[in-house]
C-alpha cells in the first residue's frame, strides 16, 4: 500500500486581507521505505508543503484543496488528538534548526527516555539501554557519556545525530527532514546524510528530504520533485534528473551546482529571483525568468507530460514531443 499519498494539494495564506496561493495543485506519493527528495531554491514552498502535511502550517496558512493521505487514512480531516498519536510516531520530523528540536534544559538522555516511555511501558534502565544503542546507531561513540549531556554541550553535528537517535525510537514510518544538514560543514553534512540514508534503508523507514541543493539530494534521495512558486515542475528519479534534466528550472539549478562552473569562473546562477506570494506571475510562474519562454507561457499553465526521463510542466518539452511524434509520422510514410 502507498504510504503517502498528496493529491491536488493546495495551500493559501491570509495576510493583510489578502488571499495568497503557497502551494498550488501538488500532486506525489511515497512508497514505505522510498527516498522522495522536493528541491528548489528559498521560496519555492518545499517547507510549506512539509508543514503542510503534517498539519504545522503557520501563522494564517490553511489547506485550501486536496488531500493527503497516510496508510489510505486522510490526514487533513484529523483532530488535534489524533493528531497527536501521528506526529512524531508515525510521521517524524527533522529540522535545519537543531536547537529548536532539543529541549535545552533536559539532559539527552531525559529526553530520549521521556520519547521511549511516550509509547513504550519500559523502565528507566530498560529505556536508557535502548537510547544508548540508539546512540551508537547514529555513530557516536561515546554514548554513555552523550546521554548525560545538555544540547549545548554538543557540536552541531553531535546534536544533529541525536535528534536522529531521538527519531528513530519513535520508529516513524516516514521522516520529513527540512534542510537538516545546511548548518553544518561539508565534511559533517556527508556523514550526516550517509547514517539516515543507511538508518532509512535498514529499518525500511520513508523520507522527505527538503533540500535547495542537488549536490546533498543526489546521495540520499531515489525521486525526486522539483518545486518552482509553489508548484512541482518536474519529477522523476533522482539520477534520471541530474543526467538529463528536462525543466528549464531544473537546468538551471543544474547549471548553477558549483561543479558546472569552468575553472576560474563565477558560479552559473539563473537570472532573477523566485517571485514572492504576492507577484505570483500568470501562466507558467516561470517565464519571466526562462530563456525559452513562448508567448503561451505568460498566460497557459503546461499540464505534466512524460519524457522518458521525468514528467514535467512546460510547453517548450510539449512541442518537442508533438514534432518528434510528427517527423515519425512522416518519416514512415516517406518509407
Ligand atoms: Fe519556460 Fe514556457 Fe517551459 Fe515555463 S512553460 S519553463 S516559461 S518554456
């Protein structure tokens, strides 16, 4: 059975009597045990879709359209208690920022035995054995003395691998983890990616991995959704995606990794910037800053169309499949 499953999902804001659209029309479902990545840059509404999912929109935001379902359960629907029982058990989250997820004025060892007892009837020696393990699961190898320590007296990487630990009691079935590796060095970022790939593998657990950057998403992700003004432009495995990208947008992030850059040379950027709420363009959000723009794309939105590669939004990929399909026709008369 599907494990996640987002159909038509819209999402608005109320802000100074306005009505603004954040998400519009997501469509995507999550395998148990697959590794979904959503990438865009800041704005493309990655987190907002995170939040939304997990009913943590904030301040005026709400769910306008659509569904999510979870195990075929609607979670849209679902009151604040039921809620409770989900959230963090079923659907774990992690976030960029690593200080807000750990109470400061607990020991980590209060905390992941109070997430052990949450669901579990375990004594506190049964609870401080099993969080133990859970800490040598996530690589740190001094356990017994990580358990006793406050959050500030860890390093970014250390706390980032203990909210992991804390994660993984709860035994979700799919962790939403937000940028969880953009505050840390790149050398502390690869290690961090390669336990919850192998945590997610080994205990056929389900990911969400919210990234701006392709670099971080092609080592831990299969699909991928690629988001552009709060609408998924492209999808399609991962590998499939960075070999052969088909969305103009998706090129562009591409182009703009730092490994594309020539020697010597400034880094690729696309020109412009991600359209706010309010400047939402008309037709496809893009063309303002497409170099392949038609005029249909200021007014038409392009529906999904399947490449080979990846299904993706835009009219310049939709002409070039209706002429390949054309010259075949006249190529097999001509024969
Ligand atoms: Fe560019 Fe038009 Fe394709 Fe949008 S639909 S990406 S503007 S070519």
């Amino acid at each position: 059975m599907t494990l996640l499953s987002v159909s038509n999902l819209s999402v608005r804001f109320k802000q100074h009597h306005q009505d603004l659209a954040a998400l519009l029309d997501i469509s995507f479902s999550i395998q148990p045990g697959e590794r979904v990545a959503v990438v865009g840059e800041s704005g493309a509404g990655k987190s907002i879709l995170g939040y939304a999912i997990t009913n943590l929109l904030p301040g005026q935001g709400y769910i306008a359209g659509g569904s999510v379902r979870f195990r075929g359960h609607e979670l849209t629907s679902l009151s604040r208690r039921e809620w409770r029982t989900i959230r963090g058990h079923r659907i774990a989250m992690i976030f960029q920022d690593m200080m807000m997820s750990l109470n400061p004025v607990l020991t980590v060892g209060d905390q992941m035995v109070e997430a052990i007892q949450s669901y579990r009837k375990v004594s506190y020696h049964q609870a401080r054995q099993l969080a133990i393990e859970t800490l040598q699961q996530v690589r740190i190898r001094t356990p017994e003395q990580c358990f006793y320590q406050y959050p500030h007296q860890l390093s970014g990487g250390i706390r980032q691998r203990v909210i992991i630990a804390i994660v993984l009691l709860l035994k979700p079935e799919l962790i939403i983890a937000d940028e969880p590796t953009t505050a840390l060095d790149v050398t502390l970022q690869a290690e961090i990616l390669h336990i919850l790939k192998e945590i997610c593998e080994r205990n056929q657990v389900a990911l969400l991995f919210i990234s701006h950057d392709f670099g971080v998403i092609s080592r831990i992700c299969e699909r991928t959704l690629v988001m552009y003004a709060g609408k998924i432009v492209e999808q399609g495995p991962t590998l499939g995606i960075i070999n052969d990208p088909q969305h103009p947008y998706t090129q562009g992030l591409i182009n703009a990794l730092p490994q594309m850059a020539l020697p010597g040379q400034p880094l690729n950027q696309i020109e412009g910037n991600m359209p706010s709420l309010t400047a939402r363009p008309s037709g496809c959000a893009f063309h303002p800053r497409c170099p392949y723009a038609l005029s249909q794309c200021r007014y038409l939105t392009p529906e999904f169309i399947y490449t080979g590669v990846s299904a993706t939004a835009c009219f310049v990929i939709e002409k070039m499949q209706t002429f390949n399909a054309e010259s075949e026709v006249d190529h097999d008369t001509d024969i």
